[in-house]
C-alpha cells in the first residue's frame, strides 16, 4: 500500500506540470486546450450502464484496435461501447472511424478521485486494454468495483521491462487485478509472468494488427492519386515522421532527385505540431512544396507533398512504391509495419524497431522489409527498390503472405473477452444506472 501511496503523492504534485505541458502543446495544436474536465473524470455519462469499455492510448493502438472494436460491435449489440484515448489525435482517429457508434472521452489521469469518477459514470462491464498501459490507481479502482481487466494486444518491450523495474512492487499489485493479458508473442508473455501475472492468465494469441480489415477503399483512393500526378512517376513515402528524422528525411530525398528529378516524396509526420516545420524545411532545402489541407493533392510539378492531416495514411501508403517507416531511424522503436505491407509496399526501416521487434523480423525474413543501418542508407535504398520494379513486386507479394500467414489473433482475444461478459461478473452494474451529470 505504502508504494502506491507514494506514487500517487508523486502524481498529485506533479499535476500542475502535466497541465502546464498540456498548454504548451496546446499552442501548437489546439486541441490539447479542449476538455480538460474530462482529464479529471467529469464528463456527461453514457445513457445506458454496463458499458464495455477499451482504451487505446493514441493513433496506433486505436489503429490496432479496430478489428476487436468491430468485432465486440458486431457480437454485443445490446451493450454500449466505450472508446478511451489520452491523445486528441487519437480522439480523432475514433471519430473518424466509428463516428456515433461508440462513446468517446478521454482516459482521465491516474488520480484516485478522477478514475473514481470515471468508473461511476461508466459502470462498465469489463475494460479492454490495448497494449501496455499499465495504471496502478485505475487498475486498483477496477478491482474494488469488481470491473474485470483484460490486456489486448499486450507488449512489454525488454526496454519498457526496464523502465517498469524500479517500480516493480507497485506494477506486480497492479497487475494483479488483471483477469487476463491476450499477449503478442511469447517474449511478452514472459515479460508479464516476471511481473507477477500468473500463467494461468496469460495467453500467446499473436498480434492484432494482422487481423486488420483488407484495405480496399485505400487501394482506390492510391490508384486514383496515381493517376492524377502521373502513374509513372516514382513515388517514396516516409511515414510517422520525428523531428530527428525529418531533415534526414528530405536530404534523402535531394539525393534521390539527383538521380530521378521527377521523384515525389510523400512525408507524414507523426505529431501534428510537426506539420509547419516540416513545411517550412522542406521550402527552404528548395523544393517545390504542397500539403494536404492546403492543396489537397501533389501536382506535376509538386516534389515534397506534407501530408499535415491524420487519418489518410493508408491512401498514401497505396499511392506509393516504397514506404519508410520512420521513429526507425531515431531510438523511437519503430511504427506500424504492416500498413504498408498489407498494400503490396515494400517497407524500409532503420535500426531501431523494438516496439515492432516481431513484426519486423517477420518482414524482414521474407524479403517483404529491408532495414538501414543510419541515414546514409535511406537514399541508396530508396534509389534500389524505386529502380527496380520487380524486386518491388516480390516485396509486396511477400509482405502480403506474411499478414495472411499471421491471422488469429482476434478469435484468440475475443475468447477470454467473451468468457468474461458470459460469467456476468459485473451483472450488477448492467442494472444500476449510472451517475447523472448533475453530480458534476
């Protein structure tokens, strides 16, 4: 008790900083300013209780969560469901997915009486966690209020491992309210039988990004783009962008019109606070500059495109001949390989992929991925596949087989999940409503 006792005092004081933090983003990108009451755990609750309730951090997992979403849709239609993000990007990546057909609000933070809050406007009937969010306060709440837990998709990194240890007797009480942890490989299961998770609660299911739907509304919209700047033309695309890749980025990109002037590169950076400095390097490196929001699509004489929206990536990744997958390059650990891979795209990736450490080997084993070594690499082997058609063709088809020899893993997860909402363990809060939003 003494340790999240600690923790907790530790995050009271520390609250004023987040929030400062919260503003200084804000600056940048205006959403952060919005409803911070809901950071506290004040919000309107939903109209009926019993809600399940998944919680996908930001853009990523809320990507990874959508054949599980779809799925508990489609198998519980009398339950709500209830989206939690922490990101504004990511609350935008639910609406433009799910729109009305789930409820949304911000995760509030781990203080005991906003996630107390929290789960008496929710009452939920069980909660989904996607990856590694682990939350000592919210995780003992879901205990007292008998809210059965569940990690899906569950990755614990050897470097993540680390950053847990100092705090282990904490994160061991934690995960001990932890009904069950769907992990990606048997390393991540490991990880959390060293943290204190029984075996008997752990399953080895494989990674959910492989049961993602066939994206053939993003085939269209690429073929389309292709056609209205030139199917000819090579087409890089450099996705999930960080601030120390992106000037490597662009200078890759000079070195690559040495060779072919008509190149375009396609850059997405991953923060939206990103989007005007992106503009503005690329403008002063020379090249000819167009964006997403302003011009909608490159022109002929177009040769850096920013895509500054969040959401379209997948388009993009069709539009294109070769993907890089950027926080690769930086010690970030990497983003979502298999989005361009399920599109046919060969994927290049730097040193650094330990967030994506399995998918990336798998990719990389069937010639579907190559990885670079620094940022002296990226031009060469842009400059590689870009001139070579058929290489390009062997990638993608081999990328291709690698999702399809990966599916499973949704039946896996969906198993536990269904078992729990079958043992009705939070029976009683389906039938008490919830807390009305005079109490605000």
């Amino acid at each position: 008790m003494l340790p999240r006792l600690l923790y907790t005092l530790a995050l009271y004081l520390l609250t004023p900083l987040v929030m400062l933090r919260l503003a200084a983003r804000g600056v940048r990108y205006h959403d952060y300013f919005g409803r911070w009451r809901e950071r506290f755990g004040f919000f309107d609750p939903p109209p009926v209780a019993g809600a399940m309730w998944v919680h996908a951090v930001s853009v990523g997992e809320v990507n990874a969560a959508v054949p599980l979403v779809e799925a508990l849709l489609a198998q519980h239609p009398e339950r709500p469901l209830l989206l939690t993000t922490v990101t504004p990007t990511g609350s935008a990546r639910v609406r433009q997915l799910f729109g009305a057909r789930v409820l949304h609000v911000y995760l509030p933070y781990d203080l005991p009486g906003a996630v107390r809050r929290f789960l008496a406007r929710v009452r939920p009937c069980l909660g989904v966690i996607v990856e590694t969010e682990i939350w000592p306060n919210l995780y003992a709440a879901c205990a007292r209020a008998r809210v059965p837990l569940v990690i899906a998709n569950a990755r614990l990194s050897q470097r993540s491992m680390r950053g847990y240890w100092p705090g282990r007797t904490l994160i061991r009480t934690a995960l001990r309210s932890v009904a069950h942890v769907a992990a990606q490989t048997r390393a991540d299961a490991q990880r959390y039988g060293e943290l204190g998770v029984p075996a008997s609660r752990i399953s080895v299911v494989g990674n959910l990004k492989y049961d993602m739907p066939p994206p053939h509304a993003a085939r269209l919209a690429g073929a389309a783009m292709r056609r209205h700047w030139g199917a000819a033309r090579p087409v890089w695309v450099a996705a999930s962008t960080h601030e120390p890749e992106e000037l490597a980025v662009l200078l890759a990109h000079r070195a690559v019109m040495r060779r072919m002037p008509d190149a375009l590169l396609l850059i997405a950076p991953r923060h939206p606070e990103r989007f005007r400095p992106v503009e503005q390097a690329a403008r002063a490196l020379g090249f000819v500059v167009a964006t997403r929001q302003s011009d909608r699509l490159p022109e002929a004489s177009t040769q850096c495109f920013v895509i500054d929206t969040l959401g379209e990536l997948l388009d993009f990744y069709a539009a294109a001949e070769v993907a890089f997958v950027a926080g690769s390059l930086a010690p970030i650990g990497g983003h979502n390989v298999l989005e361009p891979a399920a599109l046919a795209v060969p994927v290049l990736v730097g040193p650094h992929t330990f967030n994506f450490e399995e998918i990336t080997d798998s990719l990389l084993a069937a010639g579907a991925a190559r990885r670079i070594a620094d940022t002296a690499g990226l031009a060469p082997a842009i400059l590689d596949w870009l001139g070579d058609a058929p290489a390009r063709e062997r990638a993608g088809a081999a990328g291709m087989a690698v999702i399809t020899q990966g599916r499973g893993a949704l039946a896996a997860t969906l198993a536990p999940i269904g078992q729990l909402l079958r043992e009705g363990r939070c029976s009683e809060s389906a039938r008490t409503p919830p807390v009305t939003s005079a109490t605000h």
